[in-house]
C-alpha cells in the first residue's frame, strides 16, 4: 500500500535564492522542513595556505576577497592585528579616517543585505533602490583607493595615499542622502502586511542557544544580548564616538531586520561625528624598517629609497608570538589569529568567519517550520560565500 | 536545426544569417552564474545605474534550461567544477560563455591547488573580460563584442564542434 | 580580571598548567589535552568569570620547531566573557603521529563546524565528535591542505613563449 516517507530535496549550488553558491540537502515531511543539513566548500580558495607564503604587505590584497561585500573592514582586521603584532601606533587622523570608512563599509553591505533579502521574498524594488544608494558608497571608494570594490586602501601603518579633497563633501552628501531615502525604504517593507506574515516568528532562536552557537554580531544582537565590539574591546579611535547599539526582543528576522535599518543610521551618525571632527596630521606612521615611507619622498630622500625597495622586496621581521584582533564588521566579530615565527612571512594567519559560525545555526533556525522559511532564514543571517569557504 | 545544413549556399541564406543573428544578438537571456566578488558587480550592472535592459537582456532565467549567455562571473573552484559542466551542457544551442574577471579567465590572484586555472579548461569560452572586478562598462562593452561576435555567425555552422575561436 | 583568572585556575588545576603567557596583553595558558574539557566545563559553571562564549578554535602546524614546542600541532582555544568583556587563550600541544583530541560539541553547539574546519584542514581528530567529515575541501581532494608538507601546488603562467607546453605544477 502507500506509505508516508519523507522527500529528499537539494537546494543546489546554482540557486537564485542561495546568495552564492550554497548547497542545502532538505528531507521534507509534505511542506515541513524535517532536516536540513547546509553542504559548504565550493568556492573554497585555500587563501590561509596562500597568505602563508607572501610577505605581510603581499598578503594584504588577498584579504579584501573574503568578505566581498564589506571590503575595507576585511582591511582593517588584517592591518590592526599586523600592527598589533609588530606593536606600531598609528596617528590620530589614519583611526578617525579608518572608523569613517568601516561605517560606511557597514552602510554599503546592510544596504545589499536589504535588497538581496527583500527580493527573496518577493519584493523587487527593494534591490533596485539599494544597488542604487551602493553607487554613492563605490564613489567614494572610487576617489579613495582608484578601485570600485577591492580598493585595499587602508595598509599597514596607515592608508595607502591621502585622503581625497572632497571626501568630507561626499561623505556628508551620502550621509544627507541615505538618510532621507531610509525613510521611503521603511515606508514600503516594514508595515507592510506580506512583509510581516513572511518574517515575523520566522527563524527564532533564543539569546542562550545564540551564545552556546557562537553567533556574532546582528544574530545575536537580535535575540536581546547588548554585544558589540566597538564597545566592549574598542579600537581604531571608537572611543571618541556617541552612538548606541540596538538591540532586538524575540529573535526573529523581523526584528533583525529593523535592528539592521538602525544599524544603518547609527553607522551614518558616527561617519558624520568622524567627518566632522576630523584632526590634522599625517597619513602613514613613522617607522622605518617597517612601514612604507610616503611615495613623494622616494624622488629626494635616499634613505627613503631604500628601505622602500627593502620592504616591498624582503619584507621586515616579525617578533616570535601570536595575536588575534577582532573587530566589528556587519555581518558579526571578525578575527585574525596571527602567528608568526620570526621570519619575514606570517607562519599561519587564521580568519574566524563570522558567515560561517552563524551558518551553522541554520539547522536550528529552521527545523520543524515550512519550506519557504528557509529561504527567509538564509537571508537572515546574511551570509556571503566568499567568507564562509575562504 | 538541420535543416539549414542540407540547403546549397546562395543569397537568401545569408539575408536569412542577418535577420537570425539580428533577432538572436538582440534578445539574449543571459543566465547570470554568480559566484564570488564578480557576481556583486554584474548585480550592479543589471541595477538601475548602469542599466542592462536596455540592451536587450532584460530577463535573467534562473534555469539553464531557458538561457542563452551563461556568464561565469567569479572563481571556480575544484569542488564546482564538475558543476559548472553539468549547467553548460544542460543549456540548450544556441549558447554562448562569457568568462568575466581574471579569475574565470585565468585563475586570477589565486594560484593553488583549490581553484581552476581559467573556466576555459572546462567549457568553450567566447569572450573573456579582465579586471578584478570588472567595472559595469568593462562588462557591458564585452557584451556589445559579444553582440558583434554573434553578428558575424552563419546558419550553416556546426554548433557542436565550436571550440575556442578568434573574433 | 587577569589575577581572578589566575587564580581560579591555579586554584583548581594547578598541577595541568604548563605555562601562562602574556604577549601584547592577552592572557593564555598552556595546558594538557586531558583537562580541557573539565576546564572549559568549570569555566562554564563559574558565575562570577562568566566565561561562556566560545570565539573560536585554531590550529597550527609547528614542523620543524617540534622540540621548542613540545609537539607538531598546537591548538588554540579562544574565550571570551561577555559580561567581563574579557579574552583569554587556551593553548594544547599535540605530537605530530595521530594526534586526537576530546571534543568541545557537549559544551557548545558552536564548537561543532569549527572542529570539523580544522579536522578538514589540519588533521586533528576529534572523540566524540557527532559528523566528523570534510566541510571545506572536495572529496577527491586527499591530506590535509594547511599542514606545512602540503604543497601550494601553483601553476607556471603561460606565456605567449610557451603556451604550447602544458603548464608545469610547481610544488
């Protein structure tokens, strides 16, 4: 006779609706979800093995392609642990410029969330009016470093070239701008009926099963526990800021989305507090040996020249020990673990993936509720392949 | 079709090669097979700023079955290779590829044992974009060189056979 | 907060704690394989510490610095307290033929892809884990690419001088 068994499905690696290429293997009981078990590793790229054999300064490029949609916060994990390590201050004005530029890293990457997740569900617009907010970002990333994602514009010591003359002009304008069109973004999805049925008790985890997962960052800040690392371990001249956190009540994806918006205006506060007191000064810190000297002193200062040449070809030496710096970046707390043995080449560099510790969640997010609340929770935790493979 | 191999070479064949290529270079479906940072910015060029529509391409088919132009835009890795052939050989002739960002092309930044050194060591390419990522225009003007490309094609040509071909 | 750790933990596992280390101001502890699991359980039952976070866990091969490290594999163990906002590092050496481990998946759920992360690229088992398989690296793909004996394996770029010879593999 018949007899009830569950359905295997496989939610392939080529899938609109997967934010790259993720593989998830369903067993369904008619529209529940039994279980689900994500499958990973295939835009694994072997990065840690390839940073292992470049000097500090060749490495740093490769950094920026992890997390492609939050470059210079990829950056700034890699150069502040190097720093850590090699025990280098930087000047006041390289934190402010480097603070401003990781806020709207963060307003770039929660504005492509919006849209990626909305058109998930079903709401078009949504990405069309976000792709379009992001051109104004990718300007000034485009004035900053020449390069419209992987700029690697904040180095080793410092920044790459000085700031561009209209950076304050453009960060204002963006800052006015995205403010007023948050407005019109919370008009269309946050009362609306479709929006609140398809995320509201969608994706649920509780604040202790968020800590025993790891989660970091929105996920956990969703389910009500007040964490944020530029608060609790702050660097890179946080201190100097006034913002707030938000924090969510259920932990569900509707309230991670509307802490998200908030995030958004948070971070456009603190790039104008940075814009507007920005100090003078210089852009590179002074040590040499180890840090790059400016470009135009190579043309009238012979030792300039050379520990030019020496750096980028043999690179300086590191002290024998490890560091791990973690810092804030949108998706949740992003580490590099550096180990270094002596020489000029790093012996291990880690990255802890904040992606793919909140993708392990998955299984609990979503057991036991329908099928299309695994599309909802995948774009919940806002996941990016890049950084989940490396 | 097999039809169009059987008729003798003669004039109408190639006003009927104009109007097939106009219609065909007019109206690709591309199927968008996003995979890493080069993925992000083919989204931008599909978005309202630099409008992609309006070239044609205004239907981006998530099935292979139902597309025309499979742009792999992003790193291959070993684990996807097989992949990446089982989609291009379930796309239906005509197809076309387009391999953009150097690390389709080439391999790109990363040389090591997890990423294939250029799609082209699996699927036939026609049009290779660099850059890392490549800029909108970068892409669109591949695309219009595709559009000349396909231009310039015959009706009498064996479609299984093509390999790589100079332009 | 550096002394209260400390102290608790000389208190109740002193004779398991090789060495206690502070480089550029983050507090770790070298201890034995055998103790991990009822320090990290104590930690976890501390009220005070309140050492319930669990960053990350990262392996590293020290080929050819085994008598300096007592060991090939080193594991590292990132802690943090939320309440505290405090990180302090657990650190175990481990021999190069078989090294196995216990598993932290009783303790936290987190602890579960992050295990099979490094058992994929380094080779550390781990007792008692619920699905020790690759995450990361294809099926095909055999050994454990981050171990400093496995090569890089980079390709010669062709060249218009030679791109009529098969490219050559470098290890």
């Amino acid at each position: 006779m018949l007899e009830e068994k569950t359905v295997t499905l496989n939610m392939g690696p080529q899938h609109p609706a997967t934010h790259g290429v993720l593989r998830v293997v369903l067993e369904l009981d008619g529209e529940t979800v039994v279980k689900v078990r994500p499958v990973i590793g295939y835009l694994h790229t072997g990065i840690e093995k390839t940073m292992e054999s470049k000097l500090y300064y060749h490495a740093l490029p490769a950094t920026d392609r992890m997390d492609y949609l939050a470059p210079m916060s990829n950056n700034l994990g890699y150069c502040l642990a190097v720093e850590k390590l090699m025990d280098i201050e930087v000047p006041e004005k390289v934190k402010w410029a480097r603070a401003c530029l990781a806020e709207l890293t963060r307003v770039n990457s929660h504005l492509v969330w919006l849209g990626t997740h909305a058109i998930d569900l079903g709401a078009m617009s949504m990405l069309l009016y976000a792709f379009r907010e992001r051109e104004l970002v990718l300007d000034v990333y485009e004035a900053c470093g020449g390069q419209r994602m992987m700029t690697s514009y904040i180095r080793i010591g410092g920044l790459a070239h000085e700031l561009p003359k209209d950076f304050d002009k453009k960060v204002l304008k963006i800052v006015k701008v995205v403010r007023e069109r948050l407005n019109d973004y919370e008009k269309l999805l946050t009362d609306n009926e479709i929006f609140i049925n398809r995320t509201k008790g969608v994706a649920v985890i509780s604040a202790e099963d968020a800590i025993n997962y790891s989660l970091s960052g929105p996920m956990l800040r969703g389910s009500g526990v007040k964490h944020d690392l530029r608060k609790a371990n702050p660097y890179s001249g946080y201190e100097n800021f006034d913002f707030e956190i938000p924090v969510g009540k259920n932990g569900d994806a509707y309230d991670r989305y509307l802490l998200r918006l908030e995030e958004i205006r948070q971070s456009l506060r603190i790039a104008q507090q940075a814009i507007e007191g920005m100090p003078e000064g210089p852009y590179r810190a002074h040590v040499p040996g180890v840090v790059l000297p400016p470009k135009e002193d190579i043309l009238y200062k012979m030792e300039s020249l050379i520990f030019h040449f020496k750096i980028i070809t043999e690179g300086f030496q590191a002290p024998f020990g490890a560091v791990y710096q973690a810092i804030e970046s949108p998706k949740g707390e992003l580490g590099f673990y550096i180990s270094s043995d002596g020489s000029n080449k790093p012996h291990r560099v880690r990255v802890r993936p904040p992606a793919f510790v909140n993708l392990a969640a998955l299984p609990r997010l979503v057991e036991g509720s329908l099928f299309s609340d695994v599309v909802c929770a995948i774009g919940s935790i806002d996941i990016v392949l890049g950084e989940v493979d490396r | 079709m097999g039809l169009e191999e059987k008729i003798p070479d003669s004039i109408i064949l190639t006003q009927l090669d104009k109007m097939v290529n106009w219609g065909r270079k007019w109206s690709i479906w591309p199927f968008g097979f996003g995979l890493a940072c080069c993925a992000i910015e083919m989204m931008s060029t599909f978005a309202s700023h630099f409008d992609l529509a309006r070239y044609g391409m205004e239907v981006t088919r998530a099935s292979p079955r139902q597309a025309d132009l499979m742009i792999v835009a992003g790193r291959v890795s070993v684990k996807m290779a097989p992949v990446v052939k089982t989609l291009y050989e379930q796309m239906p002739n005509p197809k076309w590829v387009i391999a953009m960002g150097a690390c389709a092309s080439c391999g790109g930044v990363f040389n090591n044992y997890a990423i294939v050194q250029g799609v082209d060591r699996i699927i036939p390419v026609d049009i290779y974009i660099p850059g890392c990522p490549p800029r909108p225009e970068q892409l669109m003007d591949g695309i219009l060189k595709l559009q000349e490309k396909i231009g310039k094609e015959s009706l009498k040509d064996r479609r299984e056979e093509w390999g790589r071909r100079a332009v | 907060m550096e002394e209260k750790v400390r102290s608790f933990l000389n208190s109740s596992f002193g004779e398991a704690i090789i060495k206690e280390d502070n480089f550029r101001g983050q507090q770790s502890f070298y201890i034995r394989p055998e103790v991990l699991v009822p320090i990290c359980q104590s930690l976890l039952e501390n009220g005070e510490l309140d050492v319930r976070f669990l960053a990350d866990i990262t392996s590293l091969d020290w080929l050819g610095h085994e008598e300096e490290k007592n060991g090939r594999f080193e594991l590292v163990y990132n802690l943090y307290s939320l309440s505290h906002q405090y990180r302090l590092f657990l650190k175990i050496s481990l021999s190069g033929d078989n090294p196995r481990i216990d598993t932290l998946t009783p303790l936290w759920e987190g602890a579960n892809w992050l295990e099979r992360e490094v058992y994929d690229m380094m080779g550390i088992w781990f007792e008692g884990h619920p699905d020790m398989t690759k995450i990361l690296t294809p099926d095909e793909l055999e050994g454990h690419p981050l171990r400093k004996d496995f090569p890089l394996t980079w390709e010669q770029p062709q060249f218009s001088w030679n791109k009529d010879q098969p490219p050559e593999v470098v290890k």
